[in-house]
C-alpha cells in the first residue's frame, strides 16, 4: 500500500483469521534474509522510513534502519517484538484486545520500557514448529507496519 492510501484496521476476527494463515514452509537464516530483504524492498519502494527486524529471544537474525528513521524506532521494534514473542502473537492483535478489554501493557505485568501493544510485529510460526521468531516494522503507522509485515510473510509463502 502506497503511503497516504486510505488505511483500514483490520478488525479483531480478521486480525485472529491472519494467524491461521501465516504459516512459512520453514525458517532459517536464509528465510530470515529473504524475508527481511523482502520487507526493505517493500519499504524503498514505498519510500518509507522503517527499522526493521526479524529475531527470536535469544538472537537477532537480520535488522536494518532505512533513512528517514531514527533509533526511537530500534527502541519502538524491540518493544514491539517483545511483546509479540511473549504473547505468541502479532502485537497489533494484542493492542486491539487490549483496547477491548481497557486493558494495557501494564495490565499484563509488563514493563511499557520493554514491551509494547502497536502494531508491527507478527510472529513467524513454520508448521510443525510453532513460533520460532517475530518480524516487526517500525516507522509508520501501526496499521500500515503490520500490513507491511504481513504482505512480506505472504510473499514467501507462495
């Protein structure tokens, strides 16, 4: 989606259906490079100023800031993934729970230094595995980080 094109959120069953599907073949280093190369390809072509980040708990498996963004948007993709990795699922889906229910980060008993319920970062599951690492985009509006993400996945699935 070109930036400035109308945004729709997606609503919470649809937000809970996309999980069903996002399932990738497998997932290695190679994956983790295609994947985040397919994002960043995204992102140049729609001129939009991201950080963006695959890793799991324990290592980061590729990370790149394209211009325009800053290191609020590091901080903003760490906070992000951690969340999505605790809850095992993509933190736009917990954001809007969250807000359904009046409930924040807090709530949960996590630190809002650590961990965050924007958009942007969608757990990657490989059948048979489960979630083995989050990709997460930072810069844009929460809706439009997710969709970012979520195209990209869908691209290597075919």
């Amino acid at each position: 989606m070109p930036l400035g094109a109308p945004k729709t959120t997606p609503t919470l069953p649809e937000l809970e259906a996309e999980e069903t599907t996002l399932i990738l073949p497998h997932f290695d280093e190679h994956m983790a490079l295609k994947l985040g190369n397919a994002i960043v390809a995204l992102a140049v072509a729609r001129n939009a100023p991201v950080v963006v980040n695959i890793r799991n708990a324990s290592r980061c498996f590729f990370h790149a800031a394209l211009p325009g963004s800053s290191a609020n948007n590091d901080n903003w993709a760490r906070r992000k993934s951690n969340a999505a990795l605790i809850a095992g699922h993509a933190s736009l889906l917990i954001g809007m729970r969250h807000a359904a229910h009046n409930r924040t980060v807090e709530g949960e008993g996590w630190s809002p230094i650590d961990f965050s319920d924007s958009g942007g970062a969608v757990p990657l599951r490989v059948a048979g595995a489960g979630i083995v690492a989050v990709a997460t985009v930072s810069g844009l509006p929460q809706v439009e980080d997710h969709k970012m993400v979520v195209e990209a996945i869908r691209s290597l699935m075919n």
